[in-house]
C-alpha cells in the first residue's frame, strides 16, 4: 500500500454539520437522515484534518497540529478507518482495497492498543426512542459497575464504568459522591462504557463511592459502585 498516494476527504455525497465540543471531540450530523456520530478527540482531529483533501502522509501532522500531542501513523489509520467504516471519509482508492486497508487498520489498532471504538453512531431512530424515554421522565438508564477499586492513597487511575440502556458520549458528566476525586478525561468507547481518569491528592479512606454520569437529560447512578480501599502506602 503506497499511504503517500492515498487521499482521504470528508465525503461528498452527503450533507455533514459539525460541532467542535470543548473537550476536543465533535458531534457530527447528517442531514438527510438526521443520523449522529460522535467523535472522540482523536476521530475529530482526522475529521478535521481531511476537511478538504489530504495525503495520508500529511494527515498525521495535522492531527499532531490539531491536538497538540504527537499522533503516530497507526492512531491516524485507525481513526481514518472508523470515518470510513461511518460513512464520513472516503479515499480514492478501489472498494476492494478499501475494504483490505479497513481490515489491515483494525489489526493495527489492536496490536497498537488504540481505545475504539472512536466514533460512534445513534441513528434517527435511536434517538427517538431516547427523547421519548427522556421526555417521559422515566430513564431505564443505569449504571452497572465501576472498575478497578482505587487505593485510598492520593493517586490516580483510570475506571472503566460499566452501564445498562445508556448513551454515553465523550462529553458525559462523571461525578463522584466521594469528596477528593478528579475527573481528568472521559472517553466513550461504546454506548454503554466509559473510561474515566481520574486523579485525587488527599488520602480518601475506606468508603465506596456512589457515581452519577450525565448525558444530556440522560443520568444513570449507581450506589457503592467504586470501592475505594484504606490507604496503603
């Protein structure tokens, strides 16, 4: 695969609105079917980076540009990748070699390690049936579990939070009952899944936490779900 010759663009045949959010991620809307994505920084920075067309090899500096951090070849691939997989980029290759470098990309991201998914979708549908569970004033929204435990020691980490008839986006409010804790980022790696940094600097003690996330008018709680453990250093 010659990447210096690949040239990704957003794609044309159907009409995008975008909106850039405060903590670097995008919410992008189609307009014909009303469908939206929600991009993590990493999907929105490429997003950006193709706004007109662009060489795969100058697409990682700008989203090195863009972030502000270093993007290697691979982040780049695969947050390419989930564009096209979406229906938002599109290259000038053939379908079948799309189709083998989609492939080729996921694998990449695995070995790489590369949190994913970056985009994700809720059709018109969807939504709908969330506006009217919202509206109603009823949410089946929940939440699971919060894992790993924290020790009680300043510190931080990162919990992955675990919910049920949710929607979670990169722009989730997380909060935690527990006095101390800090939510540094919070990343949307389905529907129903966050992984949430956080940090804390006082010692917290023995008790577990209860959580609240916010999306939207979506809250999901959960009681004692973040054990936080004695400190011991």
């Amino acid at each position: 695969m010659n990447k210096v010759e690949l040239i990704y663009q957003r794609t044309q045949s159907i009409g995008l609105m975008a909106e850039k959010m405060a903590d670097g991620s995008a919410v992008v809307m189609e307009l014909n079917t009303k469908t939206v994505h929600s991009l993590n920084p990493t999907a929105a920075a490429a997003f950006a980076a193709i706004e007109n067309p662009a060489a795969f090899s100058a697409i990682a500096a700008s989203m090195t540009e863009i972030l502000n951090r270093a993007v290697d070849e691979e982040q780049a691939l695969a947050a390419l990748a989930e564009l096209e997989d979406a229906g938002l980029a599109e290259s000038n290759s053939t379908r079948e070699a799309r189709q083998s470098r989609r492939q080729m990309m996921r694998a990449v991201a695995s070995v790489a390690g590369i949190a994913a998914p970056m985009v994700l979708t809720l059709t018109a549908s969807e939504q709908r049936a969330y506006a009217q569970s919202a509206g109603s004033g009823v949410s089946n929204a929940s939440l699971l579990s919060a894992a790993p435990s924290l020790n009680g020691c300043s510190g931080g980490g990162t919990i992955t939070i675990t919910g049920k008839g949710t929607h979670f986006t990169n722009s989730s409010v997380v909060t935690f009952s527990q006095a101390g804790i800090t939510v540094t980022s919070v990343i949307a790696t389905s529907a129903t899944s966050l992984q949430v940094s956080v940090t804390y600097s006082t010692a917290l003690g023995g008790a577990n936490a209860n959580i609240k996330v916010t999306t939207g008018s979506e809250v999901a709680n959960g009681t004692s779900l973040l054990v936080i453990s004695n400190c011991a250093a």
